[in-house]
C-alpha cells in the first residue's frame, strides 16, 4: 500500500490542537524542514501525522530499537480509517531540548466505523543521535475499575494467610 497523505492549509489551524497555524506548528516536521526540538513537538507532530495520514513520517520518528513492532499497513489503516477529534496533552516529564527522554501522557479522540473512541497513552520518547524518537507506550485506563473478587472486609482474614484480621495486617 503506498501512502497516501493530504497537506494541511499553511494558514489553518495545525490539527494537534496548539492553537498554532500548520506551518508555523508540525508542517516543517512533516515535510523534512525541520526536527522536532522537544518530545511534546514531536508526539504532537506524530498526532498530525496520522491525520494528514503521512505514515513514512510516523514510521521514521520511531526509535530504532523499536520500529521493528510497528505493522505498517496497521497504522495505514488506522489513519485513514479514522476521523480524528482531537488531542490533549494531560502530563509531561521531561521532554525539553536538553533531557534525553521524556514520558508523556495524552488524550486523542478519533472516530471510526461510526464509533466514538477517547484514546489515553502514556507515550515514552529518547533521543536517538540527538533527535526525539518515539519508543514505546502504555494504555492508560479511565473510569472505574471492575474488581474480579469481592473486596476484603476490616474484619476478613487477611488474604496473605498470616491469620490476623487484614485491619491488623496488611490494611494496616
């Protein structure tokens, strides 16, 4: 499959959601003009990338040590299957132009096959030859959690089979 990408207007507002016309924002990152300074540039860039659907540029800001997991027609698809929504960047650590990693957490949206989905990742980037390189991330769970067992009482026996009631054990 080749790619298939559409540019962006310079003067439009740049997809990632910085409030930032395109060429003033990722437009020189995804054209080769320029590299991104910071990690929060770069996954920023990345988000417009899969907008605009420009995989080679997704696929080349990977880190070397991992490029190796990511499926090419997958993001393809992924890309130009969706209707993306937005981005919101939620927490960062690191990332500066000096810092050699850096993790950040962030909210997408995007809809696909008539189905509205909020995408939250915690993303980890490295420099890779002094450039900010995408290396792995982590799904971050929103909402409630559904526990499989029932909860432990003060007064249950603690589960650790020590004996002692889990107040005066591990609830301790």
């Amino acid at each position: 499959m080749t790619e298939k990408s559409t540019q962006p207007a310079a003067n439009t507002p740049c997809p990632c959601c910085s409030e930032r016309p395109y060429a003033q924002c990722c437009g020189p990152f995804l054209v080769g003009a320029a590299k991104p300074k910071t990690a929060e540039e770069l996954l920023r860039s990345r988000y417009t990338a899969f907008v605009a659907g420009h995989v080679d540029y997704i696929l080349s800001t990977h880190h070397p040590r991992t490029v190796d997991q990511v499926k090419r027609k997958e993001i393809e698809e992924w890309s130009q299957d969706s209707q993306w929504k937005g981005l919101k960047i939620l927490e960062t650590e690191g990332g500066a132009a000096a810092d050699e990693r850096a993790t950040i957490v962030f909210h997408a949206q995007y809809d696909l096959d008539e189905k509205h989905h909020d995408h939250f990742e915690k993303s980890f980037f490295e420099k890779d030859g002094g450039e900010w390189k995408f290396v792995d991330a982590q799904g971050v769970h929103q909402g409630t959690y559904t526990r499989e067992e029932p909860k432990t009482g003060r007064n249950d026996p603690c589960p650790c089979g020590s004996g002692k009631k889990f107040k005066k054990c591990h609830a301790a």
